[in-house]
C-alpha cells in the first residue's frame, strides 16, 4: 500500500503535527489503496505562514521568471503524465482510457492556455487619454487557499495553482481528502521544477479540519473553491469574518435542448456526454429537453444508447465507464434513482443496484428516465452519477422556461441546424457557459457558472486575474518609466 504521510509546507516534505491517518479506498475494488495524513488546522497555519513568507519574494519576481518556473512544471509533469493518469484513476476511479486521454492531459492543456493569456497582461496601463498621469496596475492579491473536488482531481487543481503562481500569489492546496494522491504527485514535480520554498504549499486533510481552518484564515486572502453547493455556502460564511474574496465553481443541472431539426447525432452525443466520468461532471447534460415530434424516437435511442455503455474497473483499458467515487456517493445515486421511481418517471436503461456481472465496487447501471417532468426530484438536484433525466417540449419558449427553471446556472446545451435560434437561445439561456452542435468552448474561454453553480471564472485571463487586485495610480510620471 501507498504510504504518503507528509504534507509539502515550505519546499520540503514534514510529518503532520498530530498523526491522522486517513485511507484512500481505490472505488472499483473499496478496498485501500493508500494511507494519507488529515491535517489539523495548526497543519494548516504552518503552510499559510510559509505563504506568507514567501509572498513579498514570489509579488516581486518579475513575470517572466514566474513564467519560466510554471513552464518547468509543465516539463515535469509531461514526463511523467503516466504516472499521473495511473494516479488518477487509482484514487477516484477514471478508467485509465479516460484517466490518460482526458483526466490527466488536463494540465497540458490549460496551463499553455493560461501562459497565453498571460503574455497578453499589461501589468502596468494608461487609464486613457484624457489623464495622462492615470496608471491602472494589477497585482497579486496575496496568500491564497485552493480548495479542490476529486471528479476531476488535475483539471481543478490546475485551473487554480497555475493562475495563482502567474499572478504572483503563493498558495495553499487542500486537495480533495478522496482523490489526494494526484495532487502529492504534483507536488513533486512543482519541487522538481525549483519553485522557491512557500510559494506551493499542500496539505490534506477535510472540510472541517484543514478547508474550514483555511477559509476563516487572517492572512489568506483569498479562497478559490470548487465543490458542493453545501461547501461554497459554508466557505463563505467562515470567510467573511476576514472579508477575503471567495470565488466558487459550485454544481450543475445542465439542460441538453435537443430540436426536431437536430444533427442525425445529437441524442446519442447527448447520453454519452452525460455519462461521461461516470456522470461526475458539474457540466453534465443532466436535463435532455426533447421536441415533441421526436421525442419518442429520442427516448429510444437515448435507451439504446446508454445499454451498449460498458461498465467495468478503472485498471481496465478501454471505453468503459468507471465505478462512481465512494459508498456515500454511491447511496446517493441509488438514492435518486429510487426517487425517479417512486415519483412516476418512466425508467428506459439502467435502474437500482450495480450491474449484474460486478459484485463489488460502486459501480452504477447507466441510466435512463424518459418522461420526467419539472419539480421532480431528479429534475431539480444534481445526481453526480450516470443518471440522464428526458423531458418533452412543445415550443422553444417552453424549452427555455424549463431550462431556466432551476437553482443552478453552469452550461446549457442546444442542438438545432437552425443558426438564428441557436444565437438566440445562446443569449436566453441563464447559464455562464451554452455549448452548441456538439462543439466544445475554444482555448482560453472562461469556466464558470451563475446562480447556485458559483460566480467564479477560471481559465484564460479571466482565470488569472481572478487572483490580481486592480490598483488605481494619478500622479504617475512617465518621464521615468
Ligand atoms: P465537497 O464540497 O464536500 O468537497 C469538495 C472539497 O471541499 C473537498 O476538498 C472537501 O474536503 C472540501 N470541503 C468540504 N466541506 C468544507 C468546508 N465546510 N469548508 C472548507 N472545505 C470543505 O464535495 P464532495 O463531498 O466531494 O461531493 C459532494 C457533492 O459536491 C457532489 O455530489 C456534487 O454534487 C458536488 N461536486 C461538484 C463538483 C463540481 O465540479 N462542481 C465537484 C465535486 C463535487
């Protein structure tokens, strides 16, 4: 069994202050898979104290050699991206197909879009023509807390460390306490990669333990957060005590409004989309709103669909989906779908228990609901597992009504041929985020949702000026620039 006790605080590995071991159960077996540490919040104070050391150095380094350090972390982690995947799939059950081709190119990905963006930052600029002694400067905000989920356990971690490093903030990571053995591998490489000690510190540990410790911290100045609804509320009120800005990345019940005139492949793109991770995505399609003239057809396929989706151990190659990552969660799922039942959805592919051919793990049936109607349960919450709820519509005012009729507000999904109501529902649709015709967001376009999904936006520049502070300067003298 693994055995990875320590924390990372001030450029070296050190023993939690009060032992707390705490097992990382692999999900595709439940059994362990390695031993961590839980920190406490005195842990915790050691790593923020660290931070704080090392943000007067990491502020004043300038741009370009923060860059060439979050460029050195890149080459760390590209030679060594099969270790990561492996890690990956190991602690929150990714199938290694997904965990090597999505999960782990994550990083990669991002990071070069967010040195991009960061070429493109003028640190220091003219307010406008009419006050020429007018400078407008962003800096680093100051020690921050990063708080990360284990759905997508590098995805977050990057869109949160890579920005805060480029804005000159040195950080604290509180990796998810189910998926931290990704997070320690990455510790590793940002030590190989020379960071100076403080400016990345990681600690495990819980919410209430470490994330809470960290939220309510006089000398972080920021938390940026992503998880449950439940735990962006909670952040918030430990964080207001200190006035610290708080960015969120919060859940999802993202509705899929599929068109009589959609592509030949729209339903089947759908389901797999939401099961995808094995539907612990908070940009899940969850919701597929079906036009009525081919709603039947859409139910059947969807139900084909979702029956031909292998389900097996995350160790296996190849295109199958994974178990989900806990018995909690598990439950959960079960939970929901025992609800869909009960209030008279009409269950298509899937149902309760696992799959008949597995009799161990948390392994979910891929499932399928079709007339499902608004304020049912499954309609209302998010199920973070392999569920995919079907709803009829008659008119595109009724699609938008249903779409928009939820707490949440991350991406909506459409699928028509016809451009002029795509452009429209891209704007009717309350969500930070429309993805239409199958067609992902480019490099560089900002992450985030509105409502109970969170008001942050990582990725690109908006990502990184998440962690600058905008300074207003008169008096300025441009004769000794
Ligand atoms: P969670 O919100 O409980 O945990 C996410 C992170 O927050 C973890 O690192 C956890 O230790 C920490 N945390 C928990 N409570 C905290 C607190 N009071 N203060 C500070 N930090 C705290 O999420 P979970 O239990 O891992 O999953 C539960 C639900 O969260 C899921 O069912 C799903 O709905 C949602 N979720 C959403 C996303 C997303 O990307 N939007 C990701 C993961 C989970």
């Amino acid at each position: 069994m693994i055995e990875k006790r320590d924390f990372y605080i001030n450029g070296a590995w050190v023993a939690p202050l009060t032992p707390r071991d705490c097992e990382v159960i692999d999900p595709s077996t439940e059994e362990p898979c390695a031993v961590i540490s839980l920190g406490s919040a005195a842990d915790c104070d050691r790593a923020v104290a660290a931070a704080k050391a090392a943000f007067p150095g990491w502020a004043a380094t300038p741009p370009a050699t923060r860059r060439a350090y979050v460029a050195k972390i890149l080459e760390q982690y590209e030679a060594r991206v099969e270790e990561m995947a492996k890690a990956i799939s190991m602690e929150m059950g990714a199938p290694m197909d997904l965990a090597r081709n999505s999960q782990a190119p994550c990083l990669p990905w991002h990071l070069k879009n967010f040195l991009t963006a960061f070429d493109e930052i003028e640190w220091v600029r003219p307010l406008g023509d009419h006050a020429p002694n007018d400078r407008i400067a962003l800096e680093p905000i100051g020690v921050v807390g990063l708080i990360t989920p284990w759905n997508w356990p590098m995805n977050q971690v990057t869109l949160k460390v890579i920005p805060a490093l480029l804005a000159g903030c040195p950080c604290v990571l509180k990796p998810s306490e189910e998926s931290p053995l990704s997070s320690m591998l990455f510790a590793e490489f940002v030590h190989d990669a020379g960071l100076p000690p403080g400016v990345f510190n990681l600690v495990n540990g819980d919410g209430m333990g470490v994330g809470s410790r960290l939220s309510e911290h006089p000398d972080v100045e920021m938390i940026s957060f992503t998880g449950s609804t439940r735990a962006g509320k909670a952040i918030s009120k430990a964080a207001a005590e200190t006035l610290k800005r708080v960015t969120l990345e919060l859940g999802g019940k993202g509705a899929n409004l599929i068109f009589a005139d959609a592509d030949d492949r729209a339903v089947e793109r759908g389901v797999r989309h939401m099961m995808n991770n094995t539907g612990q995505s908070c940009n899940a399609p969850s919701r597929m709103l079906v036009e009525r003239s081919i709603y039947d057809a859409a139910v059947e396929k969807a139900g084909e669909v979702a029956r031909s989706i292998a389900v097996g151990p995350a160790s296996e190659e190849g295109h199958h989906i994974g178990p989900v990552v806990n018995k909690r969660q598990w439950e959960q799922i079960q939970g929901y779908i025992q609800k869909g039942i009960e209030e008279g959805a009409r269950l298509v592919a899937g149902g309760l228990g696992r799959p008949e051919h597995l009799n161990r793990g948390y392994f979910v049936k891929p499932t399928v609901f079709a007339d499902v109607t608004p304020g049912m349960t499954i309609e209302r919450e998010e199920i973070f597992g392999p569920v995919l709820s079907i709803i009829p519509f008659d008119t595109e005012e009724e699609a938008i009504r249903i779409a928009n009729d939820t707490p949440y507000g991350l991406t909506n999904y459409v699928q028509s041929q016809d451009g002029a109501r795509r452009n429209r529902l891209a704007r009717a649709l309350r969500s930070g985020m429309v993805e239409m015709n199958g067609k992902s967001r480019g490099a560089g376009s900002p992450f985030g949702g509105i409502k109970a999904s969170g008001r942050a936006r990582e990725g690109g520049h908006w990502g990184i000026e998440e962690f600058l502070e905008v300074k207003a300067i008169s008096g300025w003298d441009s004769a000794a620039e």
